[in-house]
C-alpha cells in the first residue's frame, strides 16, 4: 500500500457473509452470531485468514451491540434459516448470502419530505443489504477491533470499513426513487449526501483514532457504468468520497474505494478523488476493467487489489485455467508497484476452500520479487 515493493505479492481478498458461513459449518458459528455478535466475527475472520493463507483482514461491519440478544423478541428457524423477530422488522440470515430485513411499516422517505437539515450529525448504523442495518453501539463502537487486535497480534493487516454518502443516500429514499432524485431534485440530493458525507467523516476519523486499523475501505458498489454516468460520479460521488478520503488521509491511514462491475470509464475519476488504493476492477464477462490497462492509466498513485473473477474464474473455471489466468494476474501485478492479489469482489459463496488455498500456494511459487 506504501508503493513499496514487498517480498512477495501479498495476498487479502475479501470474504462475502454467504462464504464465511458456508466455511463455518463445523465451527459452531451460526449465520445469526456471524453476523451480530462482535467475538464470534472476529473468531471467524481470524479463522478463515489462517485458513486461506490471507496477509490481512477486512472487517466489514463494527459497532456491534453486546447485549445483541436482548434486542430480540424470539427467533424461529423457518426452512433451515434462522430468523429473528424485533420490535420493528423481521431478519433473516441465511447461510450461503447476506442477511435481509423486512420492516413491518413502510422505511422509504420520499426525496419530497426529507429535510437535509434534521438528519442526524452521527450516524449510527451501517448500510447493510436488503435493509438489514447494522447499527452501531455508540457505548463501544469499536469492540471487534479490540478483539481482532489480541487474536492477531499485529501480524496481519487489518482494514475497516464505511459506505459512501450515495450509498445511505440509496438506502434513505430507495434505489429508483434516488435515482430519479438526482436528475429532478439535484440540489437537494447535494444536500443530502453532504449531510451524509459528514458523518461518514465522523465516523472513519473515528475508526482511525480509536483502533489500529491499516487501511479504510469506501464501499461504493453502486457508482458505476450500471448506475450512473460519469458524469453524474463528478456531480454526485466524487465531491463527498473525495471529502472523506482527505479526512481519512489526514490520519495517516490508507483509503481505497470498493466498486464493483463496469469501472473502465472511471478509473481516472476515481484516482481523482485522491485515493490510495482501488478494488475491485472486474474483468471480463463481470466487469469491463483489463488490469494492465489499470495499472498504465492510474498504477502510479494508487495501489491496485484484485482482480480475479470470482464467479467464471474461482467459481466455474476448470483448476487449469484458474491457475492460468491467477497466473497472469500475478504477473501483471508484479511487474508494477502497489499490487495486492485479490479476488475482484467479494469471494462467491460457493467457491471452495481448497481454490481459495491454491491462491496462497501460487503466491508461495509465483510471487516472490
């Protein structure tokens, strides 16, 4: 991350909730306590890195509430999933993807009502998937990372997590609604996602000051090509993640933006709002990024992280072509500086342990300088 080089390509990809649990069936670990109890998380991601041989971790998600259990009314498992009942909504955690959430009253504002001026200064939940927040202890905000601390020793790097302001922007009014705001409502929309902006500050100034992360990863999945334009990025992404990376950067951590799919229009945009690192750079069939073509156009500001494809590649491919194709990504990546072997996204959930291993053993053969 330094642009320096290593003695040998590092390797971190980041793990989706459907392939922790799906590892996890023989440890006692349940998707629930997965996803809502802060030591049993942490015993997880520790885990499963010892396991594929990974030189650092991503903690998603923090803030977990200690007394998560007493927050909920009863659970029941319905079809092999278990699902838990709240005062407010209803929340499923399967084993093989995200959780999802269904609220009992309607959650969505219309872009109408919302006054940027009442939104809280602190925001105090994560943009999850499919409605299910994670919210955030304010008592100990930072619990899994006092917990990941002891179990690693500070012999593994370890990154933190925030959403982009589009991101909460997306979550506040709905997907369509956000996006028909931007072009009826366009100075409200700024409004917002400034209001945003700030408590994402907040929030990873906080990150930075109270753990001893490496790095803090902008997730962004929703700016690109198959949301929208580049020119909406310079209007409605760029102005607030660039905020949030000065800050980050402020604190002598590393910042790196997290977009998935189609980017190759982008990628100067995104090294623009003054990074550090970039991920996922999707190649072809998932994305439209060729990673020498990436490490040409913005390889000399910022460290790239990827960019195995998860699916045709981890998931499909015959072991052949795997190593094939892992084999020239190596190669590109070494033959520049701040190159990180990762999976492009997230690792599928149903990739198998054993090709996730190959990946260190190739790293063991291949990528050493």
């Amino acid at each position: 991350m330094n642009m320096e080089y290593p003695d040998r390509v590092p390797l971190m990809c980041q793990f989706s909730i459907g392939f922790m649990n799906q590892q996890l069936k023989d440890y006692g670990i349940t998707p629930m306590e997965l996803w809502l109890d802060a030591n049993r998380y942490a015993e997880a991601l520790c885990c499963l890195r010892e396991l594929c041989g990974f030189d650092g971790i991503l903690a998603s998600v923090h803030g977990h509430h200690a007394n998560w259990k007493e927050q909920i009314n009863r659970v029941q498992i319905i079809e092999g999933i278990e699902v838990a009942y709240y005062n407010d909504r209803m929340e499923k955690y399967p084993d093989n993807d995200l959780p999802s959430a269904q609220f009992f009253d309607e959650t969505k504002k219309n872009i109408e009502e919302v006054n940027p001026d009442h939104l809280p200064d602190d925001l105090d939940y994560l943009w999850g998937s499919a409605d299910c927040l994670v919210k955030i202890d304010s008592a100990n905000p930072y619990r899994v990372f006092d917990e990941l601390e002891v179990l690693l020793k500070k012999q593994f790097s370890i990154h933190g997590e925030v959403s982009s302001p589009l991101d909460y922007l997306l979550y506040l009014v709905g997907f369509e609604n956000a996006l028909m705001a931007m072009l009826l409502y366009p100075e409200k929309c700024k409004l917002i996602l400034q209001k945003f902006a700030n408590g994402v500050i907040k929030m990873a100034k906080g990150l930075c000051r109270n753990t001893d992360i490496d790095a803090i990863k902008i997730s962004s999945p929703f700016a690109g090509m198959g949301f929208i334009s580049p020119e909406q990025y310079r209007e409605f992404e760029h102005p607030y993640v660039s905020q949030i990376v000065k800050a980050v950067k402020e604190e002598n951590k590393h910042v790196y933006i997290h977009t998935c799919g189609h980017i190759n229009d982008r990628l100067e945009l995104i090294r623009d709002t003054g990074i550090t690192g970039l991920e996922c750079l999707d190649p072809p069939p998932i994305g439209n990024v060729e990673l020498e073509d990436a490490f040409k156009r913005i390889g000399k500001n910022v460290f790239i992280k990827g960019n195995i494809d998860s699916v045709n590649t981890l998931l499909n491919a015959s072991e052949e072509k795997l190593v094939d194709d892992v084999k020239k990504i190596i190669n590109t990546g070494m033959a520049n500086k701040g190159f990180i072997l990762s999976t492009a996204c997230s690792i599928a959930p149903k990739v198998s342990l054993d090709r996730i291993q190959l990946l260190h053993r190739m790293v063991k053969r291949y990528g050493y300088y």
